[in-house]
C-alpha cells in the first residue's frame, strides 16, 4: 500500500521516544514543509486541475496538522524553534530528475514516498509510545497521510504511463529504503 521497501528500526522509535520534545518540533517543520511542497507543485503544474484541486486539499489539511502541532507544543510548554532538518528529504529530492515530465513525475512520486514514510512512522509512534496523549495525535494523522500518498502516486500518471509510474516507483522508493536505512543522529521524524 505505501510503497515503502523497508520499516523504520526500532533505533529510530529508541531514539524518537526518547527525545519527543525535539520531535515534535521537527514534527511541525515537516507538516510546513509539506504544505510548501503542495503548493509548490499547484504553482509548477497550475495547468493540471485535478493536481491543484487535490493539493489545495493537501495545503489545506497539513496546515491544520501544523497548527495542531504548534498547540501541543504550547500546551507542553515547548518552545517552537528553528532546527536543523535531516538529510532525508534532500537527499530524496536530489533525485529529481531536471526535465519535464519526468520531474514532475519524480516530484510527486517524492513527495508520495515521504508521506509514506510519516504514515510508517505515525503508526509505530501510535503504537509504541507510553504517552497516551502522542499515541492518539499521532495515530488520527495515520489515514491522512496514506491518503496523500496515494494521492501523490496517482497524480503521477499524469505525467506517464502505468508502467513507467511503476518502475521510477520502484527505484525511488529502493533509494529511499537506502536514505532510511542509512539515518541520521538526530531525532526527526525523517532520520
């Protein structure tokens, strides 16, 4: 369903759980990151209607999520800031490919493996975590971000055809297995 060739290890829920503060932080720079990424994409592809239609969508509900987040934050008493990110998402958009439409079908299929991979993620944060409170935020952001990524992989065929959709899939997603694989040091819901 998600795409993804491998499951985040159970370093990476050590690591997220013990550091749940920073995370959501993160957590919020992601949900920006991803309305920015929405909105990017209506601006590249304004031609498309049904692409702008589903990534209003998109813009509309990860901004929600962030202002979610930002009232955890609050109510936790944690100060939002600035952090560096992770290499994930730039290492995944240096994939990219330069000319159209292969970059378009690379942006979306990007953006697609991303949100798979805060589903993945949000699962494992939902049923692992003692906080009750984070479980259940968490969990309720599940379904939404399976949606987007279905949306992103659809909205790819667009700009080819079934079998080519499937086959950058495949690598995008053995490269991001790769980039997931390799981590980062920091707590972020992408390392």
């Amino acid at each position: 369903m998600l795409s993804l060739k491998t499951t985040s290890s159970q370093r990476w829920l050590d690591l997220a759980a013990a550091n749940l503060p920073e995370l959501l932080i993160d957590h919020a720079h992601c949900e920006k990151k991803a309305a920015g990424t929405a909105m990017n994409l209506l601006f590249a592809y304004v031609e498309n209607v049904d692409l702008c239609r589903a990534m209003t969508e998109i813009v509309q509900e990860e901004l929600a999520h962030f202002h979610m987040v930002l009232d955890i934050l609050a109510a936790r008493e944690i100060p939002f800031r600035k952090l560096s990110p992770s290499s994930y998402g730039r290492r995944l958009n240096d994939l990219v490919s330069k000319q159209e439409p292969h970059r378009a079908i690379d942006r979306l299929l990007v953006a697609g493996l991303i949100e798979a991979r805060s589903c993945e993620r949000f699962g494992l944060l939902r049923d692992h975590l003692p906080d009750q409170q984070l479980a259940d935020f968490f969990g309720g952001l599940f379904e939404s971000e399976a949606r987007h990524h279905s949306t992103y992989v659809r909205l790819a065929k667009c700009f080819g055809s079934e079998d080519e959709i499937r086959l950058r899939l495949e690598e995008l997603a053995d490269a991001e297995a790769a980039i997931i694989a390799a981590g980062d040091d920091v707590p972020r819901m992408h390392s």
